[in-house]
C-alpha cells in the first residue's frame, strides 16, 4: 500500500471510525472529519488530522463518505467545490438508488464517473463485514 497516499474519511461513526482506525494501524496519512467535538478528540489519539472542515479533504487522494444516507447527497455537493478531478470518492451508504433519484438526470450532470469511469471518481461501495465494535 502506498503510505503517501491521503485518505479522507467524513463521518467517523461505526463504518467511518472502523476505516479511519484500520488506516491509522497501517501508518497511513489518514484525514478525518466529524460535527461532534467529541469525536474529533477521541480520533485525535489515532491521527492529529481530525476536524469539523471538509476543506481539510481538499488535498486527500481517496475519500470515503461514511455519514447517514440522507446527508451524503450534501456531502458530494460540497465535495465537488473542493476536491481535485483525480480524487477517488466512495460512498458507504447502505442504499444506492437515491444517489440518482434526487435528480433523474443527476448521474448525467454530476462530474462522476461510476465504479471508475471523475466528483472524481466516485465509487460506489456496500458496507463491509467490519470487526470493529465501534467507532468514535
């Protein structure tokens, strides 16, 4: 694995705390956004890279979104003001079909390629099997 690699991580709860912590273990230059100040000290004890700002994902090579489905849609509009055109988006979210129903023609009109194809690129994920119990 490439530890010059930036990955963000926006949401640190189950899923996003479970994918930041596996990175932080790795030695990876792990960024990590959260609203709850207590959550950002608590992740602050796996990376100094912890805040409540998107614009600190502005650099990240790979981004996952790990918050509740009916904030990732603001989530991406955000993102795509901040990050660069080579930057790797993914989402987590347990459902996928409301990504394109907001908008019928979203999917056209959004900068982003699915599974690989420009947000940048934009992967759709399914939540993994995680051993983590918790996460912030």
């Amino acid at each position: 694995m490439n530890k010059n690699l930036k990955i963000g991580i926006v949401g640190l709860g189950l899923i996003g705390g479970s994918i930041f912590k596996a990175f932080c273990a790795l030695k990876c230059n792990v960024f990590g956004v959260s609203k709850s100040v207590e959550t950002i000290e608590q992740a602050k004890q796996y990376s100094d890279n912890v805040s409540k700002s998107l614009e600190s994902l502005q650099d990240c090579d790979v981004i996952f979104v790990c918050t509740p489905m009916h904030k990732t849609l603001s989530i991406l509009d955000k993102l795509e003001s901040i990050v660069s055109e080579k930057t790797i988006v993914a989402d987590v979210a347990s459902l996928k079909r409301f990504l394109c129903k907001k908008n019928d023609h979203m999917c056209l009109s959004r900068p982003i390629r699915w599974l690989g194809q420009s947000l940048a690129d934009f992967i759709i994920l399914l939540n993994p099997s995680l051993s983590e119990p918790s996460g912030f």
